[in-house]
C-alpha cells in the first residue's frame, strides 16, 4: 500500500519487503570496501548513527563542514560503486511516487544501534532541491520525526518498518525531519540494528 505522509511525501509500505536479503547483501558488500564509520560534526560532536556511502558521491562531515565527496577519506580510495540492485530499486521507488527517471549519485548508509539517533535536520548539501530523495528501511523498526519547513514546526511521529520506502519530493523535500532514539530489539537480518539508505541526486 501507499499512503501520503504530507503534500510530496509518499510512504511505501514494504516496497523493498521482497528483495530485503539482495538489499542487504549489496549493503555488506559495500561495507567489506567502505566500514561504517562514526563521523564528527563541524561543532565537533561524534555522530551516534555509523556511515557509509556507495556511488559517485558521498555524504560526508567533519569540522570543516557537511558535503558531498568522490573520495572516502578513511581508505583514500572512490566510493565503491552503487550496486544494481540498489540503484534499481530507488529508481522504480521513485516512479512509483511519480518521479520519473530518478538516476541517483549518492546512496547514503546509516547503521543505527540501540540509543543512535539523528536530531532535527534538514537535507540541503544537494544541488537541485527538485530532485526527491528516496530513503529505504530496513531492520529494527524506528520513529520517523516529521517536521515542517521551521525548526520550530511541531513534528508528526511515523514509525518506519522493515522493508518500508519514502520518497520525498517537491514542498517535503526541506521540511525538517530526524529519528528518535532507537529502542533495543533484534530482527532476523541485521543484527540488532536498523539500516537506512538514502538515495539522492547531489550533484
Ligand atoms: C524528509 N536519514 O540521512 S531517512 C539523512 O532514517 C536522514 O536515517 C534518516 O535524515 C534515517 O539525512 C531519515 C528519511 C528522510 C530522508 C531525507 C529527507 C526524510 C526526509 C529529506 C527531506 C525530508
Ligand atoms: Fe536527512
């Protein structure tokens, strides 16, 4: 089923359910060339969620700032590629939502163990705001904070689920948004984390 979050957000629920172990599979491959890493803000706080990135870009942040780079500078190497079935299922994600042609240049990984979280934020290190983002969850079950266009905007709470997608696009695409603390369980096929990927067009 699909049903809409707000004007320009559409949540997908279970849209990757049946390719979750492929899903997962590119995820570890991606991982044995580019480990998670816990990266520093520009205010020099140490991200409790672990990164990673696959594709021409990656989203990256220490104290000089927040940015999209082609290099991983813990292996000095390009990220490794996006694989297929990654790249494929934002694209036919974001068709469904009624954005054609989505190519995405960056796939974002985010590992979450109990108690990460990511505060209030908005997505604006991209260069064309017109193009959605497409986020894939897969793993321990987590609570979506929805805001609006101001920090100050009471925030919706979603929980987000195994296998669901969203895709963000037009008026939702900077509406602020973070997930809430997450809660100890333990799922089948990621041991006791969840996982998102975030798929956007950076450059
Ligand atoms: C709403 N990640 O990596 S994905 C991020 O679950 C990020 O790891 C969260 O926010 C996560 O930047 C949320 C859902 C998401 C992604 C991008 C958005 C929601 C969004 C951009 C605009 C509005
Ligand atoms: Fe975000």
């Amino acid at each position: 089923g699909s049903e809409a979050l707000c004007a320009d957000a559409v949540l997908l629920r279970g849209f990757a359910s049946a390719e979750d172990k492929a899903v997962l599979d590119a995820v570890k491959r991606v991982v044995a060339d580019a480990p998670f890493r816990r990266m520093t803000t520009p205010g020099g706080f140490r991200m409790s969620v672990a990164m990673t990135n696959c594709g021409p870009l990656g989203w990256v942040t220490d104290r000089r700032g927040y940015r999209y780079a082609a290099v991983d500078s813990d292996s000095g190497k390009p990220w490794p590629a996006m694989p297929q079935v990654l790249q494929s299922l934002a694209g036919r994600a974001a068709e469904a939502a009624g954005f054609a042609d989505f190519v995405p240049d960056a796939c974002l990984i985010n590992r979450y163990e109990p108690g990460a979280r990511m505060s209030l934020h908005q997505d604006k290190d991209e260069q064309d705001f017109g193009q959605p983002i497409v986020s894939v969850s897969l793993g321990l079950p987590a609570v979506f904070l929805f805001g609006g266009l101001r920090r100050e905007d009471k925030a919706l709470r979603v929980q987000l689920l195994h296998g669901d997608v969203v895709v963000w696009g037009g008026t939702a695409r900077l509406r602020y948004h973070g997930i809430a603390p997450l809660k100890n369980g333990s799922h089948p096929l990621t041991d006791d984390c969840r996982i998102n990927l975030t798929f956007r067009k950076a450059a």
